[in-house]
C-alpha cells in the first residue's frame, strides 16, 4: 500500500491518537505529525478532514470541533482537544488491515520507527514513535 492509501492515514491518524492519550506524544508534535503534505501525511487537507470525519462519524475518536458554514459545508476541524476513543483502540488493536498498515507504514517511513508490542498467545502489536536523530 502507499503511504497516501486511505488506510494507512487511518493508522497513522489512529497511532497518533492512541500515544497522545498514553501521554507519549506532546502537543508540540501535533502540527508536525497531523499536518498535510508532509512526509507523513503526503495527502491534501481535504483529503485529511474526510479521514477525520470518518473517523468520527465511527466513533473512533471524540472531542473534535468542527466548524461548518450556514449550508453544512466543513470549513474547519480542530484537533487540539481531539481522543482516541475505545472504540478506535479496539479497531486499531484487532483489525488485521490496521495491523498489516502498522507494520508496512513500519518499512516506509524513515521518521518514525514502529515498536512491536507482545499480547500474548504470538500475537503481537505496532506502536508508532519518533525516531531520536
């Protein structure tokens, strides 16, 4: 999979979240890993708001505002205050697709390194963390 498919924003968005609720990631970071066209995200910010929607509308993650115009269109999202819910845990933790994602975005993204976490019974679990330069 590249690293535009809509997918691997799913767990890049996701991983994000889950290390933000853990307290592993700073507020500083949040431009640097949740902004559009970037390394991480090579993707537009209408395609990063429709990622974010959806995940809201799955119940994936809570406490996003989001701004629309008097006929409904999205003018803005902000993140500041964003979570991960159980829901999306749960989802990124047992849905193979995201485990898959987690361990390819692994290969093909020189800044964050991803840290294989045991769950027991040979399974296994990826966490996203910045690499130390």
């Amino acid at each position: 999979m590249g690293k535009d498919d809509y997918e691997v924003i799913v767990c890049k968005v996701l991983v994000y979240f889950y290390r933000k609720l853990k307290g592993k990631i700073s507020e500083e970071d949040l431009e640097y890993y949740l902004y559009p066209m970037t390394k991480q995200l090579p993707i537009s910010q209408e395609y990063l708001d429709a990622v974010l929607l959806d995940l809201i509308d799955q119940g994936f993650i809570a406490d996003v505002r989001v701004s629309k115009a008097w006929g409904g269109d999205v003018v803005g999202i902000d993140i500041k205050r964003a979570r991960i819910t159980l829901k999306g845990i749960e989802y990124l933790k047992e849905n193979s697709t995201m485990r898959k994602n987690c361990r390819d975005a692994k290969r093909s993204d020189s800044d964050l390194e991803f840290i294989r976490i045991g769950r027991g019974c040979g399974e296994s679990q990826w966490i996203a963390r910045r690499k130390n330069t």
